[in-house]
C-alpha cells in the first residue's frame, strides 16, 4: 500500500510541475501575441497614411 501511495504521490508532483511549465509558456505566448498585435496595428496605421514622400530618389528624372 505504501508502494502505491508513492506512486501516485510522485506522478502527482511530475503532473503538477508540468502544468507550471504549461502555464508558463502559455503567458509567454500571450506575451508575445499581444506584442505581434501592437506591431500589426502599427504597420496597419503606416499602411493608412498618405504618401507624401518628395524626396528626390522618389522622383523620375526630367526625361521621362
């Protein structure tokens, strides 16, 4: 009975330290899609502006 008692008390103690490591890496992925989102939202606004860009390397040569 004992045998069995510290069975089930070690895969209790592998299957509560794996969930932490789950939990773990799910907000490091939360973390890390919200970081994704604010960049997309960034470069949608980028996107949205106007083009005003005068400088000469954008402007064609008087030939053509």
């Amino acid at each position: 009975m004992a045998e069995a008692l510290q069975r089930l008390e070690e895969k209790i103690a592998y299957l509560e330290r794996h969930v932490g490591e789950q939990d773990k890496a799910m907000l490091e992925m939360a973390m890390q899609l919200d970081r994704l989102r604010q960049e997309l939202v960034t470069v949608r606004d980028r996107m949205a502006e106007p083009k005003t860009d005068t400088s000469p390397v954008s402007e064609k040569p008087p030939h053509y």
